[in-house]
C-alpha cells in the first residue's frame, strides 16, 4: 500500500462499532480501511461478556449459525449480598431457547471480534492490525485523514469514523467531549476462569447450549455504587465487577480490592470452585449520560460506540454492544447518504443524529440519562437498604417457636426503626423515575 493511499472511508477500531460499520459499507460497494490498534480485533476489546444483537442479526442474518458464541442467556438472576448471605430473584424462559434467543448471547470478546472482523475483510474491507492513529488530519477545519505509525504513512479518506473505545484520544483532541470526570465512569476489571463445561451447567442449572447472567449488587462491591456479575461460556466463566471511578477513588480500594472480595463471598466461591484463573482484564465504561454526550459529527468525521458513550446506564440491561453496533451501523448509513449527495460536511451527515434520535439508542438514553446521578445521590440503595433487607428476610424466615404473626411484628418494627420512612419515599419514587 502507497503511503498516502486515499479511501472513502477510515474507520479507526475494530470493536462492534467500527466493524459494523466498516462491513455495512464496503457491502455496498465503498473502499474501507479498518484500524485495529491491537495484535488482531478483539485482543484489546474488553465487556463484561453478553452481546446483544438485534442489529447484528439484521446485518449478518442468523450470524450465530457461524459465529463464536458461547452461550444463548435464557437464565437471568439478581441477587443483593451481604457480607455472607445473599437474597436471590431469577428468571427463565423456554422461549429464550428458541431462534433468535432472544437476541442475547455471551462471548468472549477475543474470538467474537476476530470473526467479525474477518467477516468485514470478506465483505472488501482492508484491516489493518497494530495500527496505531495519533491524531486527525485536518484541512480547513475538514477531517481529511488520519495519521499513523504504520511504515507506509498516513491514510486520507473523504470520512473518518472514530470508534475507538470509551478512551477515544482522538475525539478529546478535537474538543469533540467534555474532559472525563470520575463521575461520568465506571472502573472495571474481569476474569475468565475455565470450568469443565460439564461442572457449569451442573452448578448453574443449565443444558446443552443453555446459558445464564447473574448480577450481584450490595455487599457484592463493599455497598459502592456498582455492580457485580456472573456469565456462563461453553468452559469457562466470565467473572467481574464495575464500579463508579469516582466512588473507588473516594473508598481509596482498588478494582482488584473489590474482586478478590466478591470471590470470597460464600455464594461465589461455590460457583467458582475448582477454576483456573485463564485471563484477567480491565477497562472503563462511559456513563456520560444523554445530556453530556459529546459532539457527534463535524465536517468529514461520525463518531460511534463507546467514544461517544452510548452506553445503556440501566444495571437490569448494562447493555452497550447493540447500541454500539446501531450506531455503527447509521453511521454507514449516513455516510452512503452523504456520499450519494457529494456531502461529507456536518450539515451533510445530519442525518446520523436523527437516525439516533429515531431509534433505541437515543430513546433508551434519555430514558435513563438520570440513574448515574441518582446512584452517587443515594448510596443508600447500594449498603445500608440491600444490609437491611437481607437482614429483616433472615429474621422473617427464621425457624423458631415464636408465633409467626408475633415474628412478622418483630421485623416490622426493627425495619421501621432502622430506615427514614420519607426519606426511603422520597429515594423509591425517584428511583422509579430514573429506573423504569
């Protein structure tokens, strides 16, 4: 390849975001480059584990005949801890076991990402491996190009699309987003522990390729404002938890603090027992929140995915790879129409806000653009409520010879004496407007 080649499009990740749309748009017909900063896709990519895929299956139809799935989710539980009890809520539905599996599937993001990515380069993208952008070539106030450490120099395209991740270096370098705040993310750290296939479907009550996600809140992350989880693959587990950055630094622990403690808790180290730890990663997640999401488009340039925080903020979903790919895939969208019409200017893509604004992505973003706030406002909900709540189930269910209705009074009264009735009011019904 000459250096200064010129493609129609560049796209700097090769995450959900960026693949989806690189392959949308050399299906039709568009010379694409695909810049992967990593050895191969998927080698720097890390989520929790489930990909959700309603837009995938519209681009690749019936793509888990072929793809590295691990697992199809029929079995969802919550559960809140304490530091050694647990109060559980689950779920399962036959359904789910029928195609397309409810659209929900866990994957291990090292394989899932290579096969996409090789199914762009069957479409006629060019991906290019440890490819390393430092910054946006600019003209005239026009992104023009990106400039690379590869031996062959920079790439010019008519438009460039950043979808490099939650950490995206170029979009804060072209002013595109606010500075990150401790507040607006979430620190993660995950494991992948080996299980004969055999042992997790034992433990976790599944069959075939049956499998299940399991998140954990309370004691699960020592009463911060986060989260844990569970999610079964074909032999081994993907184990991890998510906290606010800004709720870490405050409590002076570390991500690792935090997952050694949740190992340890009696109802995991069940789940877990006989495992061999095979990876450990960690990355962030951006919570931006609908109104600080960044600036989408400018003159020759779309960004998509996490570098522009599409992130659904709800713990009952944690969803981001369908919103990631929704956006990748308008993204090609818009640039098709802005290539039909000889239009890359911002005026000329507006039409990547609007197809946002018209879909899940932006409807769910607004829906939920308050939770973050709400959690680091009321850090009641993560330890002194889901404490108590265990607490009062263990003295209700516990078998003594006091009469039942006189044990029902006991946990009333403890309850009322321990919790602000209005202020638990007030903290429910805003919970109910953030949540649901």
């Amino acid at each position: 390849m000459a250096g200064g080649e010129r493609f129609d499009c560049v796209v700097v990740g090769a995450g959900p975001a960026g693949t989806t749309c690189a392959y949308t748009l050399a299906k039709a017909g568009l010379s694409v480059v695909l810049l992967e900063r990593g050895e191969t896709p998927g080698s720097k990519n890390v989520m929790g584990g489930i990909l959700y895929s309603t837009i995938l299956n519209k681009v690749i139809p019936n793509f888990w005949e072929e793809a590295p799935v691990e697992r199809r989710i029929i079995k969802k539980m919550f559960s809140i801890l304490s530091a050694d009890s647990e109060l559980q809520m689950g779920m399962r539905f036959e359904d789910f076991n029928k195609p397309p599996f409810n659209n929900t599937f866990s994957v291990l993001r090292g394989k899932f990402d290579a096969w996409y990515a090789k199914k762009a380069e069957e479409a006629g993208v060019m991906l290019l491996n440890q490819a390393v952008v430092d910054k946006i070539i600019m003209e005239n106030g026009k992104a023009v190009g990106v400039k690379t450490r590869l031996e062959d120099g920079d790439l010019f395209a008519d438009m460039i699309v950043v979808a490099e991740g939650v950490s995206s270096l170029l979009a804060g370098r072209l002013g595109l987003r606010e500075k990150q705040i401790p507040e607006h993310m979430v620190t993660c750290c995950k494991e992948v522990i080996g299980l004969p296939k055999e042992v997790i479907e034992e433990r976790f009550g599944l069959e075939g390729e049956e499998g299940a996600s399991l998140e954990y809140f309370g004691g699960s992350v020592k009463g911060m404002v986060g989260s844990a989880f569970i999610y079964t693959n074909k032999d081994t587990i993907s184990l991890g938890i998510g906290v606010s950055t800004k709720d870490l630094k405050y409590n002076k622990l570390t991500p690792n603090d935090l997952i050694e403690n949740f190992k340890e808790h009696p109802s995991i180290r069940r789940l877990i027992k006989g495992g061999k730890l095979l990876e450990y990663s960690a990355h962030m997640i951006p919570e931006f929140g609908y109104d600080h999401l960044p600036k989408l488009t400018m003159d020759g340039l779309i960004t998509t995915g996490d570098a522009a925080g599409f992130v659904n903020m709800n713990p009952m979903f944690h969803e981001g790879s369908n919103l990631a790919m929704a956006s990748g895939l308008y993204a090609a969208e818009t640039i098709l129409e802005a290539k039909r019409k000889n239009d890359f200017s911002e005026k000329g893509l507006a039409g990547y806000r609007r197809r946002l604004e018209g879909s899940f992505v932006f409807k769910d973003l607004k829906r939920y653009k308050g939770i973050s706030d709400f959690a680091l406002k009321h850090p009641e909900f993560f330890k002194e409520y889901p404490e108590l709540l265990i607490e009062l189930a263990e003295d209700f269910f516990t078998v003594s010879e006091t009469p039942k209705g006189r044990s029902r009074m006991a946990v009333i009264k403890k309850g009322l004496k321990r919790v602000d009735l209005l202020k638990l009011a007030i903290g429910m019904n805003r919970a109910r407007k953030v949540m649901f």
